[in-house]
C-alpha cells in the first residue's frame, strides 16, 4: 500500500507524536517507581515481576531478556540481595549454576508496589469508555511483540 505525501506527513506526525508520549511514558514511570516504593526502581520492580512470573532465573537470564547490560543487573541484583527481596539458590539440575528466586520480602513489596501501579492506572484511565481501553490493550500488545529483524541494532523503544 503506498500512501499520498499528505498520507505520508500524517504518518510521520503520528510516528513523532507516539515517539515523544513513549518518552513522556517512560519519564513517569521511572519517576513514579521510586514513590511506590523508596527502595524500589522501576528496573528492579521489573527485574522482580520477571523473577516471579518466571518462578526464579540466571542473573546472565535477566541480561538477555531485558537487553541490559551485565553490570547493570549484577548492580541491581547485589542491591535486591542486600534489601533481602531475593536469594541465589543452586540450581538443581546444575550446581555450578545460581539461581534467582524472590524471598518473602520480595514477594510481599511486588505484590504492594504491582497493587499501587494498577490503582495508578486505573484512576487515570478511569474515565475512558471500555471501548477505547481495550483497543488500548490491544494496541499496545501489538507494538509491544513487534520482533526486531536480525541483525538490526538499533535500540528499543
């Protein structure tokens, strides 16, 4: 389908204005995490929501998943540890191979900070029609399982 230069322009529009509210997006949530929970950032809030769904993982696991620097996680990971919201177990089909699992702790600051996130979000979608919000929903799952091609570098957003 090839679209009108008119058609182009309001495409290249929208592109600027999703790309300019995902940051804005972005902003609020890194900015919010740390009312929800002091100790909490939002990359360890979701480092610990992956640990949980996953039922535990490889900090190495973690890297890849969220496309993280190993420096970074192993710097969250030390101070999730030193909070007591996580512990390495071995793993038992590999003893040369530590596994991360939520402690209690951990558990119980997830599920406070995930209640506080999902009352965020449903005061400020309060006033949209269902419509609207599931074809929100539907949205951004679409944009969300886009697979980068192999071999593209350019960075997620």
């Amino acid at each position: 389908m090839q679209l009108s230069e008119g058609g182009q322009v309001e495409a290249d529009e929208a592109v600027e204005t999703i790309q300019r509210e995902m940051t804005v997006f972005a902003r609020r949530a890194r900015a919010s995490a740390g009312r929800m929970h002091p100790e909490l950032s939002l990359v360890s809030y979701t480092l610990l929501g992956h640990l949980e769904e996953s039922g535990g993982g490889r900090a190495t696991d973690l890297a890849a998943h969220y496309a993280l620097d190993k420096s970074t996680v192993s710097r969250q990971v030390a101070a999730l540890e030193r909070a007591d919201l996580i512990e390495r177990r071995l793993d038992p089909d590999d003893h040369r191979v530590q596994v991360l699992h939520l402690t209690e702790a951990g558990r119980r600051i997830l599920a406070q900070v995930t209640d506080s996130r999902r009352a965020a979000f449903r005061e400020r979608l309060a006033g949209w029609p269902g419509e609207d919000l599931a074809r929100f929903a539907d949205y951004l799952v679409r944009y969300n399982s886009w697979a980068r091609p192999e071999g593209d570098a350019h960075e997620d957003a």
